[in-house]
C-alpha cells in the first residue's frame, strides 16, 4: 500500500468545494426566509452573492443583524411550545397573579400588564 498525496488533496479541496456550496446554500436561503428585508434588497444580496460569492458571502455575514425581530418571534414561538407541553395554562397563570395583586404584592397596573400577557402568548 502506498501512500498518495494526490488522493488527499483531492479530499481536502473536494471537502472545502462542498463547504463553500453549503455556505451559499446557507446564506441564499437565510436571504429568502427573512422577513425584514424586502424585493430590492433581496435580488441585491443575491446578485452580489451570484458575482463576487465567497466576498458576497462574507460580507452578508457581517453586514446580517445578530438578531432579528424575526428571530425573536421564532425563540418566543419555541419557547410557548415548550410551556404548554409543560402544562402551562394562562388561567393558571392569572390566578397566581390575582392572588399577588390581592396580597398587595403587585399592583393593579402590573396586573393588569402581566395578565395581558400572559392571555397574548397562549
């Protein structure tokens, strides 16, 4: 058995040519499911990232909010799934802020705010 540097080579560039595939793969569909940014600056990112790709790439990465409003909303959606596979309930809920109120702990207005949103992420 002899060793071959061809056939590593050839390993190493197939596995950075597969890379550089997933990451335009990656950044074309992150550009198509964000909902913040709209027609023209979507066909935009994709023209730089079809002409310049690894340099179109790199600086959508960059240029990409770390969090989005819509990352948000999809974290909050998560994290209600897992509350109600909890056995979370809202009336529950209300009722521990009712009981608060009464106590004095809280006042009518946080109530009031709390009860709002617990009813909003049901």
């Amino acid at each position: 058995m002899t060793f071959n540097g061809g056939f590593i080579w050839s390993m190493i560039m197939i596995f950075f040519f597969m890379m550089y595939i997933w990451m335009f793969v990656a950044v074309f569909g992150d550009i198509f499911r964000r909902n913040d940014i709209h027609g023209g600056a979507k066909a935009g990112w994709i023209i730089l990232i079809f002409v310049v790709p690894l340099l179109g790439i790199l600086i959508y990465i960059i240029a990409r909010p770390k969090m989005t409003e819509q990352d948000k909303q999809i974290m909050t959606q998560a994290q209600e799934a897992q509350r109600r596979m909890q056995g979370y309930s809202a009336a529950d809920e209300i009722a521990k802020l009712q009981a608060l109120k009464d106590s004095g702990a809280i006042t009518a207005e946080e109530f009031e705010a709390q009860k709002k949103a617990a009813l909003t992420t049901v």
